[in-house]
C-alpha cells in the first residue's frame, strides 16, 4: 500500500463550503459553516449528536437545499443543485442508513453503481477482499459489517472525486470499526479520492484523518490537523460541550 498523503494540503480545493446554513423548512439547524476538503485529503466532521453534522452532508450532496451560503466541488458551484446532477460531477455520498437494496447481491449492487466497469470491480475487491466472499449474497443477508462495507464499496467503485460518509461505525462492534475506518484512509491514498467523514468514534476517526472539524449547536467551534487534536483533548471535549476554550 502507498506511503499516507501528507498532512500539507494540496493546490486548491475539493470541496469549499462557505458561511452556510441549511436546515429544514426555513428553519437553519447549520449556521454560517465553512470548511475546507483538499484533493486526496481525509477530513472528519466530529461533534455531538444534534449537531448537524447529517444536515451539513445532505446539503452538501444536493439532498437538501441551502438557505445561504455556496458549496463548491473543484471549483464550481454545486449549492442548491439536484442530487443526481451533483453525483454525475464525482460526488458520492454513502448515507446513515446504508441504503442498500436488501433483494440484489453484492455483485449486482457494485455493478449498478460502476456500470460495465470489470477493471474497477476487481480493484475494489483487493481494497475490500472480504466483499470477494460475498459476491453472490442478497445484501439483506449480509452482516452489519458486510453491509457497510457494500454501502463503502459501492460508492468507491465509481472512483468519486469526492466521498461523503454519514456514521460508517453506526450499530457496529468497535473491532470492526476499527477494521472499516481505515478503508476511508485508503481511499485517499490509492483511489486519490477526497473524503469527509462524520464519525462519533473521536480517537479512531484522528488517527485516519488529515483534520478534522467540531461541530455543536450547528457551528464550528473547532478546527485543525487531527495529530494536533489528539494532543489537545481537553480542548476537543470543551468543544463538544459549545464551549470556549483557549
């Protein structure tokens, strides 16, 4: 496996939100939130439950409109427009609830998502070999860690620019998050993928990212190099709680 990115950021930007709010039916649940995701760059999306965080990555994928602000995916615009269109411009989103279509198998499910594309199925299965087993099973069969790890490799099989992650460990054993988080890391590395994730598993979630930011109350109260947070931990805890701290 290639050597991790470096933490330095790349030339320009994936993925550049700027000051915006979002929520539902005009009542903004984010406000004002800006944030940054290099190329090839793993950034996590930490804070307490409530926060926003699931609001934030619906915007940003197109399923859910903005109240204010601009979202832009290298470069271009992409606030406000549909999801499908969105999705077609290399961003893919694998949601909290995996949704996976319990009836197909494994195989069906990655070749729906990457079209005719054998090359790219076979490389996906040495970056998940355990999917490998699996191939001819209906995902309403799977175990929760099988299914996430379609939902995971589902999305990468279309090499997206741009990958969004809503809670990856959500029902799951901690020894097997700690089997599936680095894929996020790899995805990076060897797809050259852009990730931000949310994840409530605070330490694992810094030790695969390049930053990360805190979200409470729907604002960022913390941001920086997650090698940096790590040593700051009564900092990171004072920011779960909304409060401010040198």
């Amino acid at each position: 496996m290639p050597a991790p990115a470096s933490n330095a950021p790349a030339a320009g930007h994936a993925l550049a939100v700027s000051d915006l709010s979002t929520g539902y039916r005009g009542v903004p649940v984010v406000r004002e939130l800006t944030l940054q995701v290099h190329p090839g760059e793993v950034v996590a999306l930490l804070g307490p439950n409530g926060a926003g965080k699931t609001t934030t990555l619906e915007t940003i994928a197109g399923l859910n409109r903005p109240l204010s602000g601009t979202i832009e995916l290298s470069g271009e615009n992409i606030a406000g427009k549909p999801a499908h269109l969105i999705a077609r411009k290399g961003l893919a989103l694998v949601p909290e609830g995996r949704a996976l279509f319990p009836g197909l198998t494994v195989r069906e499910h990655l070749r729906l998502a990457g079209g005719r594309s054998g090359p790219r199925e076979e490389e996906l299965l040495e970056m998940l070999p355990e999917l490998r087993k699996c191939l001819g099973r209906k995902a309403g069969l799977l175990s929760g860690g099988e299914q996430q790890m379609l939902a995971v490799g589902r999305a990468l099989v279309t090499r997206p620019r741009l990958l969004l992650v809503d809670e990856m460990s959500l029902g799951l054993a901690p020894v097997i998050v700690e089997r599936l988080l680095p894929i996020l890391r790899r995805a990076a590395d060897e797809l050259g993928s852009s990730v931000l994730f949310v994840e409530q598993h605070v330490a694992l979630a810094l030790e695969i990212s390049d930053r990360a930011y805190v979200l409470t109350h729907g604002r960022i109260r913390l941001e920086g190099p997650a090698a940096e947070l790590r040593e700051r931990r009564e900092l990171l805890a004072a920011s779960y709680l909304g409060e401010t701290a040198a």
